[in-house]
C-alpha cells in the first residue's frame, strides 16, 4: 500500500510522533493506522509525544566551536530535571544540534518562526520561476502547466525552503533518514523527559563585514604627493 502524506499526517496527529518515524511504522504496518499506533508505542515514540507537552525549564547552554575558530555555536537546550541535563545522553544531543546549525546554518527555530511576509516573498519569487518554467515549456513545444499544478509546484518549493532553513525539520547530518525533530523524538523516548531546543546564535568569521577594497590609483597618487 502507497503510503500517503496525508496518511503520515493523521497518524502523527493521533501520536504525535516524529514524521519520519510515522512513515516507518506505516511502511512497516502496510498502512495500517492502529498497528502502526501499536509499534510506536512498542518503540516508545507514542509515550515520548505525550512528554512533549510537559515544562522543560531545566538544560544547558552549550557552545560549538569548528574550523579553527571561523564558525562558532550557542544554543540552549532545555529538558525537565537537572539530573538528566548533566548525563552523557543529553550533552551528545546537545552537541550533536550545535554541530547540526554550525554545519547547515539554519535561519530559523521551527516554521512558525519564519515571518510571514518572508514566506510571501518566496512564494513570489517560486512562482515567477514556475512561470518561468512554464514558458520554457511552450517554447520547446510541450504542453504548458495548469494554474493548478504551479501553485503546487510553489507549495513543494516552500516545504522544501522549510526543511533547508528550519533546524527542526532539517535532515540530520549524522542521519539521512532523520530530521532533528525525530533525533530529539528517539531521545526522549529514551531519556523519559521532554526535551525542547530554546534559541541559537550562529556567528561566522567576518559575517556582514565588508571586505575592504583598496584604491590602487589613490594609494599611488598618495604616494606621488597628489
């Protein structure tokens, strides 16, 4: 059975576990939403959404420094209890995000972050390409798309800017298959507390500085006492 998105989206819905562990669990039940239910909760993902909900105000501000200093990371992590914010599960979690935002420097938390007029700004700029596209079409004698299908065109290009600029939905770069919300997903699972990422800051080397550009001509006139 073809599993839908739509298919994934009710299931998450029902548990609240991450996307990609809903589509796993779909594959593997054939599509069946209630066995699927059943082996998320067999893994322990089912009863790691329930946490999602519960105060996490505990955690650590963790900082990642890579390329001999020219990109550097702050990002706070917060789970429920001091304990588990000190063991060794929690601290590589929290390292393995800061090497995840120094490595795919995302603008971004989640979506609900992204302002909206960015969104309509790309979306613009999606659609005069889809257009763009469309022409090119005619030109080369095929068929031009309905309205219908570049809107949806534009729709894809915008999840698709979601999940490159949206830590939370970025794919793992440890794990292909994974997006940081199924890693953070799995470790609550096992840890047993709810586990929020707060806030970054991500600082390049020389990021916004304008390189300077010397005159050549005005250095010799200088130097010529003109």
């Amino acid at each position: 059975m073809a599993i839908t998105a739509a298919l994934v989206k009710e299931l998450r819905e029902v548990t609240g576990a991450g996307m990609m562990d809903c589509k796993k669990v779909l594959t593997e039940a054939n599509g069946d939403i209630q066995k699927a239910i059943d082996l998320l909760r067999e893994k322990g993902l089912a009863a790691a959404a329930k946490k999602a909900g519960r105060i996490a105000a505990e955690g650590v501000v963790s900082s990642y420094i890579h390329g001999g200093g020219r990109i550097g990371v702050l990002v706070e992590v917060n789970c429920e209890t001091d304990f588990v914010a000190k063991t060794e599960d929690f601290q590589a979690l929290v390292k393995d995000i800061a090497m995840q935002i120094a490595a795919a420097n995302p603008a971004y938390l989640n979506r609900e972050e992204v302002p909206a007029e960015v969104i309509e700004h790309e979306k613009a700029v999606l659609l005069e390409q889809a257009k763009a596209e469309a022409e090119e079409d005619v030109k080369a004698g095929r068929k031009p798309k309905p309205q219908a299908v570049l809107e949806k065109m534009v729709n894809g290009r915008v999840e698709k800017f979601y999940k490159e600029n949206c830590l939370m939905e970025q794919v793992f770069i440890k794990d292909g298959d994974k997006t940081i919300t199924d890693v953070i997903t799995e470790k609550i699972a096992k840890i047993g507390e709810n586990i929020n990422v707060r806030r970054f800051v991500r600082y390049a080397l020389g990021e916004g500085i304008e390189k300077r550009q010397d005159d050549f001509e005005a250095e010799v006139r200088a130097a010529a006492g003109q």
